[in-house]
C-alpha cells in the first residue's frame, strides 16, 4: 500500500513503525525485481531497507545482501522475516542513519527505494551511494515522481521528490550506461486504486 504522508526524522520513523504491526507489504518494489531479476547474483546494498521485503527478496535470490536504515523497528522486522524464510545467514542489517553513513564496502548492485529529503542531503546520499557500486555493478534509485504531487497523491512539498535525469545529471564519467525513466504502475492510496509514476534510475558502472 502506498501512503500519503511519511515522517522523516529518525523517531519519528521508529515510532511509526511502532504504530502498527506491519507497515508495508513485505513484497519486493516492482522496479527491484524489473531490474534486477535478470542480473548475476553478487553483493548488495539495500539503502533505506525499511522493513526488509528487498533485501529479503534479494537473499531469496542469491544475493548477499547489506540492509541499511536508521529504523531499530523496521530492522528488527525484517531480520525475524529473513529467519523465517531461511536466508538470515545472507543479510547483514547496519542501524545508520544515511545523511552521515559512508558505505565501508563495494557492492555488485545498490539500490534505494523511495529516499525521500530535502534536494541538497538527497544528492549527498546518492553520491554516496553511487561510490560505492563496484567495477561492473549496478545502481538502482527509485522515488515517486514529482507529477504524483500534482496529482494530488503525496506530499505537496516539490522538493522531497525528484526526476531520474536530475540524478543522473550528478554522477561522473565511470558509466556504462544510464538509463532514466518515468514508469506507470497501479497503487492503492487510501482505500483508493490509483496509477502513479515511479522516477527510476538505472546505472552500470565500466
């Protein structure tokens, strides 16, 4: 299910979490299983993992998986999750808060799923996120797309989403290939059956 309205600080996050059994479906993003389907089983990095249901999918996989967020609940959730269904040995989930987290490692895929902040820390994390894809591997970065807004179906505040292009436009020369895109799915918001646009961002490092 999607939501209209998300917190953004740490605490806020957690006591979100909090609020309810489960937040999210625990079902892998469309766009994670579009694009990384088809790839050669490596390590990952799930920024902004929340609850889990990538990284897990990703461990299902093949993948050995590092899973970030700042959210002790939503780790917590997705480490019993990974227990019951038998990969917890292939994730490794990392309490950071991202706006100060410099990735240790280099990863075959990095992928981030609706990381929603102010432009100035957004383009800083995704840096950071870039910089750590390995020679050959890819980056995947996902957010809802800025004409969602004018649809009335998040947030009326422009500067928490973004198009891929405006990524793509900050990463240096060391590409393959960039492929950006707007993509239409069906989400419920609400009760509420509605399309929407996923920005999505697609990067293979030489």
């Amino acid at each position: 299910m999607e939501h209209k309205e998300v917190p953004f600080d740490e605490t806020s996050w957690d006591e979100w979490y909090r609020s309810a059994p489960v937040i999210w479906s625990g079902k892998p993003n469309a766009q994670l299983v579009t694009e990384a389907g088809g790839l050669t089983p490596g390590t990952a990095l799930d920024a902004g993992c929340g609850e889990g249901g990538d990284a897990v999918w990703l461990a299902q996989n093949g993948w050995r998986v590092v899973a970030a967020d700042f959210s002790a609940t939503a780790l917590e959730r997705g480490a019993v999750q990974a227990e019951e269904l038998g990969v917890a040995d292939r994730v490794r989930w990392r309490a950071v808060d991202l706006a100060e987290w410099v990735p240790e490692e280099k990863y075959d895929l990095v992928t981030s799923h609706f990381l929603h902040l102010a432009s100035v820390q957004r383009e800083v994390i995704f840096g950071r996120l870039a910089e750590a894809v390995a020679p050959g591997g890819t980056l995947l970065i996902v957010g809802h797309h800025p004409s969602d807004v004018e649809g009335g179906h998040r947030l009326d505040v422009p500067d928490l989403f973004f198009l891929a292009e405006d990524v793509a436009g900050t990463l240096d020369g060391m590409w393959e290939s960039v492929k950006t895109e707007a993509r239409e799915r069906k989400a419920v918001i609400e009760g509420e059956e509605v399309v929407i646009r996923d920005t999505v961002l697609v990067a293979r490092r030489r």
